[in-house]
C-alpha cells in the first residue's frame, strides 16, 4: 500500500523548541490517544439518552427531527472541534501523535461496538443454548445442518445464489448491449425503467409482486392478479403461485431479480461504454458477426466488472431476508438462511440457532472478505 | 477532420448510435419488451392505488383502459384512507429515523477518511483493512448481541438508538469510499495550506470536505436509501410499537392483512416510495458513484 505524503504538525514551518521533545513518554500518548477516540461516541451516547424526551414517542415528531438535526450536524461537528482545541492543548508533539486518534478514533469506537464486538460475540452465541445460558458445544450447528427444515433454508439459499445474480447479469448485461445501439433519449429512457425498481424498499417490492401473483380460487371473484388473469385468459385454472411448491421459490426470486438487474445495467452499461470503437470495428471489418465481436472483443474487455457486479449481487441475494418473510413467511417450501435466522432469533427467540444461522451468513461470505481486500490491495498498488 | 473521423462517417450513418450492422427493428423490439415487462408490476400497482376501492377487489387494474376518460375511474380516496391509518405517521418516523442516520455516519466517516489519507499514526493501514473489511460482516451477525445490550439498558424502541446502529451499520462503505476520495486529491494543495500555517482541522473543514462534496453527495444518497428501505433494523431496533413503527414496518403489517387491505395496500406502497423514488431520479448521478463500491454493504 502506498503512503500518500504525510504532513504532521512537527513538520510545519515553525521549528519546534527542543525541550518538547521530551516532555512525553509513550504511555501518557497512548493513554490519551485512547481517551480521545472515546470522547466524541461518549458524549454523544450521553446526550441521546440522558434527554427523555427523545425517548418520549408521544413528543411532537417535528421537534425530534429537528433536535435530531442539529444534534447529528452541528453537534457531532463541534464535538469533533472541542476534541480538536483540547488536543492542541497538549504540547506541540503530543499533539501531533495524539490528533489521528482524535479524528479517527470515533469511528473505530462505533465500529467496535456495532460490528467487532458483536461479530465476536455471535460467535459466542452460537454454541450456547436457546436462552444463552449454558455452552453446548456444537449442538447448533449440527442441528443446522442435519434437521430438515434449516436444510431446507440452505438449498433454498444456494438456489437463490446461484440463479438471481446469473439472471440478473445476464438480463442487464443484454438489456446494456442493446440499449447501447438505441438513440441517446431512448437509451436513458429504456434504462430508467429498468433501473426504476433500484428505488423501491424490498417491502414495497414485494408488495408489488404481490399484486402481480394475486390468486383467488375460482368462485371468490375475478382474477385481479395479472397473471393468474392470462393463465384464465388462456382457459386455465387460477393457480396460487406462491404455494406452488417448489416453483414458488423461483417466483421469489423473480422479484430479487426484478430488483438488481437495473444496479448490473448501469454499471455493465458504462463498462461497455468504456470499450474502445476502434477494437470493435476492427473486429467488423475482419468480418466477425455481431455475435462474434461481443464475444470475443467486448465480453473479455468488461470481464472483470462483470466478475464485480456478480459477487456483488451474490452477496445481496445471500443476505436478503425482507421478500421472503414479507411474502410467505418462509413457509410452503420458502425458506431461506437470512429469513430464518431472524425468525429463529426474533419470533422463536433461539438464540442459539439464530447466532449460529448468523455465523453461516458469514462465513460463507468470508471468501469474498478476501478477495475485496485483495482488489484493494492491487488498486493501492497501482496508484 | 481525421481518417478515423472519416471512416467513421463512411461507416456509420451521421448520428448514428454505434453497431449499424444490426438492424434497428429487432434492437427495439427487444428493448421495448424488457422494459415493458419490468414497468408493467409498478404501473399496475400505480394504476390500482388511484382506483375505487370497490374496483381494486372487483377487477384487474388493466380494466381502467376501458374508461380512462370516465370521472368514476379515478379517485385519490386510497391515499387519504392510508395516510389516516398510519401511514402520515409512518412517514414523519421515517424522516426522524433516516435523516440523522444519514447524517452522523457522514460527518463520523469524514474525520476518519481524512485521517486514513493524510495523517500519519501508528496502525493505520491495519485499521483502515480492518476497516474494509468489516463491509463483509453480515448485519445479521449484529442483531442478537446489540439487541441484548438496548434491552438492558432499555433504549430499545428509541430513536437514537437506531440512528446510532445505521450510524454503526454504514460506517465501513463511508470510510472506505470518502478515504479512497479525500486520498486521490492532490497532495499539493494540501502541502502548501501545511506551510501556510493551516492545521488540520482547518485543512479538513475548509479545503478537504468543499472538495469532497461528489463523495459526500453519492455516500449521502446511497445511505437515504438504505435506511429509508431497511425493514430488518428497524423490526429489530423499533419492534412493534405502532407509535414508532417507519414505513417499511407499517406497509409490512399492512400486507399481512391480506384481502381486507387489498384496497389500501397500492397507495400505501406508493407512499413508501414517493421520496426514495424522488431522491433516486433527482440524484442519479451521484448515486451510481456510490453503487459501484457500495453494494456489499450491511
């Protein structure tokens, strides 16, 4: 990783009196370096909780907001600022080694307690009982992956890997090429549409498609749902869809797809785009069809953005829980790892099912863990 | 104008969008289809959420094309239904949920991008993995022990608990994406305030964030949308209670209702996606920036 300059205080323009140099030791530095980066959270957690009438839900939801505002603008800002003039109080080289703490010490705070501490602690978690009150080993984990209905959840996962990010590059990387051809205002106006759905919560999405599925059996009304209302049309019986087993977990899927292929457009768009002419038409003129030149020219041009917008689909689909718990509940078949772990955990009150389905979420995404700081290490280094 | 230029021209009619060879019918036919078919379950719930209650159950909204111009066609009765039901509630929530869960994460990260790109500290480049790296943890590793720690301490069901753990949430991408930023600016400007005399706050506050202000901007949206949309800290961190409930939760609970909502639930659906939708066309450009880099979050 390459350093960009570094500019300490010490080497501003003043010379700095040598009698400074001495008036610390390593110890009092560390110690303050610690007590500046847990300043800014401290407070903050103090200021939010101390005032009830933060907490009181029947206060005026405006005064809230508007408490809230100036609270996370002008108050964390001037919290970082006291913090600024107390460091400098320090002298001159104290000051120097004590102030990246101060301003980076909040974040690394916060991260510790929202993700290291609980990361550490699921794991924990996960070899306890229900109730987390005694260890049991690795009860848990061998109850995931031998009971049926957690199995269940796990095929379902991997089916859903496997086919939402395929279907939602393949989609969006064809949709890109081709709308690449269009006028200018039909192509943003055909990818806004596609891309529209980026916008919509996975609640409304499902919401949506819910209408889209809608089943009545016959005799309880019309067919309002679009579907079911051709397959009528085409002078078959009305189907619930989603009970459909094991087809309803394609048509959940459906949606996942309908959500993310506008995200694998617009950046396999703008990859094409970056495609140089001249390679294609050279292509042309040596007299490779158009399938040809997409082939063997564009697709290994834009290859590593397409191996990017893969695994950055697999991981939203891996953790997605919204649409299957809105929709079905994960029951008729549905379930999947990140659903059922906050059913386990938030309905069943297992803990240790629930820590254990966590832990899988996550190792199962370690791969990816390393190949993101693999590609930012190469990036770094090419800077 | 160059040999290329004039290839160009000979090769392609002028104006002409590139790939002449294939011919145009089929390229928007196709076009055409997918997009249609990705509009078609938004507009038909749009369609639906302006229609008589009674027509909602009665019939598919594809019905309306009989009698676009019949008066009885339209009404906006659902929307008034749903923002009397909790739905006007909702919203005001949502804004008290999402705006200073965008706000403190950003002004958080910014310190600390700026100090991963320009000061110098003993276990920075360790850090700043760590910190990348945390983009990966799933949220769900987070919920059971966060959840333990706000019900001692009773601040479950409380805003600034949730403001505090999207601040959490979101901080990994913020960092990564501002320190990748504040990094590429040019070290020149930044030497020269240095010999000025500027410290680094100032450094930070007058030169570094005016110039980060794309960033800030994609970061900023790409969050909105994230906390706007998020069902799961939110059934978490807020639980059942009504009174606190955002959109997300409220059209979920809605939903549940199965046929007695049926009425409701298009205009409902709409009013959860009237702002994200307003912000995403709004923004556009910004957000993709933030897209690229920010998927793996949460």
């Amino acid at each position: 990783m390459t350093t960009p300059p570094v500019l300490d205080d010490h080497r501003g323009p003043m010379p700095r009196p040598p009698e400074e140099l001495e008036t610390t030791n390593g110890f009092t530095v560390w110690l303050l370096r610690f007590g500046s980066a847990f300043v800014v959270p401290a407070v903050l957690v103090v200021f939010f909780f101390a005032f009830s009438f933060l907490k009181d839900e029947g206060v005026n939801k405006l005064l809230q907001v508007g408490v809230a505002l100036v609270v996370g603008i002008l108050g964390v800002w001037a919290l970082f600022w006291g913090m600024d003039q107390l460091v400098s109080l320090l002298p001159r080289r104290a000051a120097a080694a004590v102030r990246p703490f101060a301003f980076v010490g909040p974040a690394i705070v916060l991260l510790g307690f929202y993700l290291v501490y609980p990361a550490v602690n699921t794991a924990i978690l996960s070899l306890q009982d229900a109730r987390s009150k005694s260890f049991i080993g690795f009860d848990n984990y061998v109850t995931v992956f031998t009971k049926s209905q957690y199995l269940i959840s796990i095929r379902n996962s991997i089916l859903w890997v496997l086919v939402v990010p395929f279907l939602a590059v393949a989609v969006g990387l064809g949709f890109a090429t081709l709308a690449d051809r269009l006028s200018k205002h039909a192509e943003s106006a055909a990818k806004s549409l596609i891309f529209l759905p980026m916008a919509i919560s996975f609640v409304g999405a499902s919401v949506v498609w819910g209408f889209v599925y809608y089943f009545r059996a016959p005799g309880y009304g019309a067919q309002i749902g679009v579907i079911n209302a051709i397959w009528d049309g085409l002078g078959g019986q009305p189907v619930d869809w989603l009970r459909l087993q094991p087809w309803n977990n394609l048509f959940l899927m459906v949606i996942l797809v309908w959500l993310q292929t506008g995200f694998s457009m617009v950046i396999l768009s703008s990859a094409i785009k970056s495609v140089p002419v001249e390679l294609q038409e050279a292509a042309r003129i040596d007299g490779a069809t158009e399938w040809q030149s997409f082939r063997r020219v564009v697709f290994p041009v834009i290859f590593s953005t397409v191996m990017v917008v893969w695994t950055t689909v697999v991981i939203t689909v891996w953790k997605t829980f919204d649409i299957v718990f809105v929709m079905t509940g994960g029951r008729e078949g549905t379930q999947v790892v990140a659903e059922t772990m906050v059913r386990e955990f938030f309905t069943n009150r297992n803990n240790g099912i629930g820590a254990a389905l966590a832990v899988v979420l996550f190792l199962a995404v370690v791969p990816v863990l390393v190949l993101n700081v693999r590609r930012f290490r190469e990036e770094e280094a090419m800077r | 104008m160059t040999t290329t230029e004039a290839e160009h021209a000979a090769i392609e009619a002028p104006g002409e969008p590139r790939g002449p060879r294939l011919s145009k019918l089929p390229v928007y036919l196709s076009v055409g289809v997918i997009a249609t078919l990705w509009t078609i379950p938004s507009l038909g719930l749009f369609i639906s959420s302006l229609r008589e209650p009674r027509s909602i159950r009665a019939s598919g909204w594809w019905n309306v094309f009989g009698h676009l111009f019949d008066a009885t066609t339209w009404t906006l009765q659902n929307y008034r239904t749903a923002l009397d039901q909790g739905f006007s509630n909702a919203f005001a929530n949502s804004l008290a949920v999402t705006i200073p869960a965008v706000v403190i994460p950003i002004t958080i990260a910014a310190f600390a991008a700026y100090a991963f790109a320009w000061m110098e500290f003993p276990g920075r480049n360790v850090l700043f993995v760590v910190v990348v790296g945390l983009m990966v943890v799933p949220l769900q590793m987070a919920l059971i022990p966060i959840l333990k720690i706000y019900t001692a301490f009773n601040v479950n069901g409380t805003f600034p608990a949730i403001w505090l753990a999207h601040a959490g949430f979101g901080l990994p991408l913020a960092v990564y994406l501002l320190r990748n930023y504040m990094g590429s600016l040019p070290s020149s400007i930044i030497e020269s305030a240095m010999i000025d005399g500027a410290d680094h706050f100032t450094i930070f506050r007058r030169l570094v964030v005016p110039l980060s202000v794309p960033v800030l901007a994609s970061f900023a949206i790409f969050q909105f949308l994230w906390v706007w949309n998020d069902y799961l800290v939110a059934l978490i961190f807020l639980g059942n209670n009504p009174k606190v409930a955002v959109l997300t939760q409220t059209l979920a609970t809605l939903s549940g209702r199965g046929e007695g909502a049926l009425n409701l639930l298009p205009a409902a659906a709409f009013v959860t996606m009237v702002l994200p939708l307003v912000v995403f066309f709004g923004l556009q450009r910004f957000f993709v920036r933030g897209l690229t880099a920010g998927s793996v979050k949460g």
